[in-house]
C-alpha cells in the first residue's frame, strides 16, 4: 500500500492516463486492426448482430403496413396529434449529441482521454440521426412527399413556411448530420490507409484502399489533415448547441401549456448531452469487455464520463425545478394545472419514473465505488435512456391530452404498431453499430500512438 499512494498523486497531478502503459506503435496497431481484419468473427458478434437484423425486419413490416395503412394504424389522435413519432424524433437526437460533444468539443479544448471513444461515439451519432431521421418522414403520412420541405425551385411557388420550427429541423438536423458524417470519415483516412497496408485479402486493399483517399502519410498530408480536421471540430461545436435548440423550439414557440417555455432550449440542449453520454456508456462497457479493450478504454474513461453524466444530470434536474417553479411564479392557471396533472393525473406513473431514473438514480454516482464499477455504470446508463425517453412521452402526450378547453381533452396510448417502429429502429442502430464495429477500426489507431510517449513516461516513473 505504500508503494501505491505516491503512484496515483502522481497519476491525479499530471492528468488522466489515456492509454495503459507496455504498449508500442506495432501492438496498439496489431490489436486495434486486428479486431476488422485478422480476429475472427465471434459468436457473441453474429447473436447479437442476428437479434439486431431481426428488429430491423420488424421495422420494415411497420414501414410497409403503415405506408398501405396511413398513420392510422399508430395511436395518435385529437388532440394528441403528436406520439411515438415525435417523442422517437427527440430522443433519438438527443442521443446523438455526445458523438460530437466528445469528438470536437473535447478536442479543441486539448482533453486526450477523449481518443479512445470518439470513434464509435461519431458512429453511434450517425446511426442515432439515421433512425431520428426516419420518423419525421413516417409521421408526414405521405413520406414520398418529403421533398417539400426543401426550398426546392418549383414553378407553382409552393414555398416551405419558414416560419415553421418544423422547417428549421430540416436545416439544422441535414447541416448536423452532413458536418457529422464529414468530421466522422476525414477522422478515419489515416486509419484507412493501415487497413489497406495491412489487409491480406486483395478486396479489402481495393475498398480500404478507396476509402483512404490516396493517404500516404506525407508532411503535407498530415498538414492538411490536421487544418481540415479542427475546421471541422470547429464548425461542428456550434451543431452540439444549435440543433437541440432548433428540436426545442418545435415545442417552445408554440402557446400549448407545458410548451410555451423559455428554459426549453438550454433545457433540451442538457438533456439531449445527458442521453448522450448514457448511451456512449452503454456502448462502450460492452464493447470494452468484450473486445479485451481494458488497456484503452480504461476505467479513468468510464470515471470521466460518469462524471458528465453526473453534471448533466444535475442540470436536467434544475431544469425540471425551474419548469414547477415557473408554473407557480407565473401565475398562469393553465401552466399550474397542468404541472399538477403531470404530478397526480393519469400520466402521474410516467412522470414519477422519469424523475426516479433522470434524478435520482444518477445521485449514486457521487461514489466513485459505483463510478470505477462497470456494470454498476452499465445499470445506471440504462435508466438513464430510459428516462429521458419517458422526459419525451411526458412532454409530448401529456401537454397535448389537456389543451385549454376540457371539451378537446382525450388520452393518448401507443398501440403495438408504435411500439414495433420504435423497437425497429433500436435494431437499425445496433445493425449498423455491430457492421462498423465488424468492418472498421473502433479505436482510432493513429491517435492511440500519438499518446504512447506520455504512456512510456509514466511506465517509467512506476
């Protein structure tokens, strides 16, 4: 024990390691690339890949059955006009925010222990806006007429309300997801070009090959790699913001009672942050463990992201406080009832559960005996995704079953077609998650070496 306490003063003063010592440029490329192109494919790997396939055949069955059908078929009504669709739109969205909170925000503020999970973090933000994206265009009822929402050149004049909140999400979530997947593939051309060095198969060297862009590892390129890749990371920082923001004024601008907020956007913004983060730790505990991926993802990763799930966490928490204060302080009949239907009407049981799983339970994270436990963090990150889906059906259902005249209320439920979509696209997210974890590099090799000096440094000083 007393060959342990000066070990770790010296580990807290000089910052978090990012990468375990004992490593060299060959074994961090070795077992990073063996995983895409040596390792063979496991059976965990094909049983949950199978099981993800499956829930993508129950999405298209919905997708079909809808499409012939009409909206109908989902539980939407008067005057819920609004469910699933736009609760799924949301949630989804908002998962997608961390992939580039870890990605470019952290990396302009110079934070390394972000290089062993921005990769699959950018990943998972994609595949997040894929499935986020499907659910507008389900719930228009004719989704073969999306393309009027672009201000498309059209001869009738038939131009989008821009007024419309509705239309700034067509911006903000196409400009998102477009500087997402730029800053996510320049990010993944070095590592292309190893893969293409190294992969023994002739089709792997042609489509690596491809995707590397000519990479060659000269002076110039890493010149211009680097200049492109911090634009980037700059341009997207203000996405992070902006996006859930936009998604927050589809309710925020509108007079509906429970909507009509100022406190949404920040509000939506720490949220969106908080699912985020929650479902980068549901990825990545697994994956660390079954990869073997201890030396890289290491437990002061998880600690760290633990952590701002923690802060996050705190501020959805001020948020809900400062939305049943603001009810009270207004003085406003409408937003009072409707805060205390929310509490004690025939929504009560999921608004309880969302405060159980979004409040309370992160509390336990004040430990660092739960923050260093992975499936103690796998547990909590869970509840956590939950909970914020719940925020979701809250916001959504519950505003919209009480409107200003009791002779418009009416109850809203998901029916199984509902559930079926929702469930689908969990499916299309991990489908495409277990391909990118099959088929290309999770851990960024080349930003993984960058980082083996300060390892070796303190392999020495131990």
């Amino acid at each position: 024990m007393a060959t342990e306490a000066p070990e770790d003063a010296q580990r807290d003063a000089a910052g978090p390691p990012v990468i375990e010592p004992g490593h060299t440029f060959a074994t961090v490329t070795d077992q990073i690339g063996a995983i895409v192109l040596s390792r063979p494919t496991s059976r965990h790997w094909w049983l949950g890949f199978g099981i993800a396939f499956l829930l993508v055949m129950v999405l298209q069955v919905a997708i079909a059955y809808l499409l012939t059908t009409g909206v109908g078929i989902w539980g939407i009504n008067q005057p819920v006009g609004w469910g699933f669709a736009i609760v799924n739109f949301v949630w989804w969205i908002g998962i997608g925010h961390a992939g580039t909170l870890i990605s470019a925000i952290l990396l302009l503020l110079r934070q390394k222990w972000r290089t062993s999970i921005n990769r699959f973090a950018e990943a998972m933000t994609l595949f997040a806006v894929a499935c986020a994206g499907l659910f507008p265009l389900l719930h228009m009822g004719r989704p073969w007429f999306g393309y009027w929402l672009a201000p498309y050149p059209n001869t009738m004049e038939l131009w989008p309300q821009f007024r419309s909140p509705l239309v700034w999400d067509v911006f903000a979530v196409s400009t998102y997801a477009t500087v997402s997947l730029l800053f996510w593939f320049i990010g993944l051309i070095p590592d292309m070009a190893t893969l293409r060095d190294r992969s023994t198969s002739w089709l792997g060297r042609i489509i690596y090959g491809m995707l590397a862009m000519g990479w060659r590892g000269s002076a110039q390129h890493w010149h211009r790699y680097e200049t492109a890749y911090l634009l980037m990371a700059g341009l997207a920082t203000p996405l992070v913001v902006s996006v859930h923001t936009v998604v927050s004024f589809d309710f925020s601008v509108g007079i509906v009672p429970g909507w009509h907020s100022t406190i949404f956007p920040p509000y939506f913004v720490a949220g969106a942050i908080y699912a985020g983060f929650a479902m980068v730790l549901t990825l990545a505990i697994p994956i660390r463990h079954f990869y073997g991926l201890q030396d890289f993802i290491t437990m002061r990763h998880l600690e760290n992201m633990a952590k701002i799930l923690l802060a996050t966490g705190l501020m959805v928490a001020y948020g809900y406080g400062m939305e049943a204060f603001g009810a009270w302080y207004s003085g406003n009949g409408y937003e009072r009832y409707l805060q205390r239907n929310r509490m004690l009407g025939p929504y009560a049981l999921q608004y309880w559960a969302l405060i159980f799983c979004n409040v309370l339970t992160p509390q336990v994270l004040w430990f660092k005996g739960v923050r260093t436990r992975p499936w103690a963090l796998l547990v909590v990150s869970l509840i956590v995704s939950l909970g914020m889906w719940l925020e979701r059906y809250v916001i959504v259902a519950v505003s919209l079953s009480r409107d200003f005249m009791p002779s418009a209320w009416g109850m809203y439920s998901g029916t199984i077609w509902d559930y079926a979509t929702f469930v689908g696209t969990i499916g299309l997210f991990l489908s495409l998650l277990f391909l990118f974890i099959r088929f290309l590099p999770m851990i960024s090799i080349f930003e993984m070496r960058t980082l083996l000096p300060e390892a070796q440094v303190k392999e020495e000083a131990t």
